[in-house]
C-alpha cells in the first residue's frame, strides 16, 4: 500500500459551520477554508484507507494506542444543545493489525486496543 496523501490538520467544533456562532464561523473562516482544502486534496488523492494520528484517541500512559476495531464513531456538539452531528465509520482491521505489528518491530511503544 502507497502513502498517497498526508496532512496535518487543524481541528475543533468552531470550525465547522453548522456547529459554530456567527463570531466563531467569521474568527475560524481561515481554518474552516484549510479544512475544506484538505477534503479536496484528499478527495482527489483517493486513499485505500485513512489514518488518522489524534491526541483524542486513547490515552495511554507511555504508549500510543492502535484501535483495531471493526467500526470507529464520534459525536459532537455545538455546546448549546442545538446541533449536533456524528459520524460511524468502517475501520481497515487488517492494516491496523499490519500497522501495530511493524511498530512493535521497530520498538515504537504501542498497544492495540479495540473499543466496542
């Protein structure tokens, strides 16, 4: 499998329009408008699979996590109880597993986990 895109995303609720106040959508416009571009490019690069490298994920002492899991979701919200989106995906179990395994070969402190 080739590397066909990367990225370093900038992120957070006010930058999504739907989820944001009026002063947060004119404060956010430059990130909402990066991130648009980075699902353009994305798009267009039409990845097998998608990795995502987060500090939200699950926090380990010492370690960084591997979800090897059939599906992954997450919720957010506007804060006030308005809006609310969410979003399940399917997970590429078997480049997980491939994943975790060449980062204990290279010693990197890993652990895979699966949420349910």
């Amino acid at each position: 499998m080739a590397l066909v895109y990367a990225c370093i995303a900038p992120h957070g609720g006010e930058a999504i329009p739907s989820l944001s106040s009026k002063v947060e959508r004119r404060k956010f416009a430059g990130t909402t408008a990066g991130l648009r571009r980075i699902a353009g490019q994305m798009k267009a690069a039409k990845p097998d699979t998608i990795v995502i490298s987060t500090p939200h994920n699950l926090r380990l002492f010492r370690n960084i996590g591997v979800v090897i899991s059939e599906y992954s979701s997450g919720k957010l919200s506007d804060g006030r109880g308005i809006v609310s989106l969410s979003m399940r995906a399917r997970c590429d179990i078997e480049f997980a597993k491939a994943l975790l395994s060449a980062a204990v070969e290279e010693k990197f402190p890993v652990v895979g986990g699966k949420i349910w």
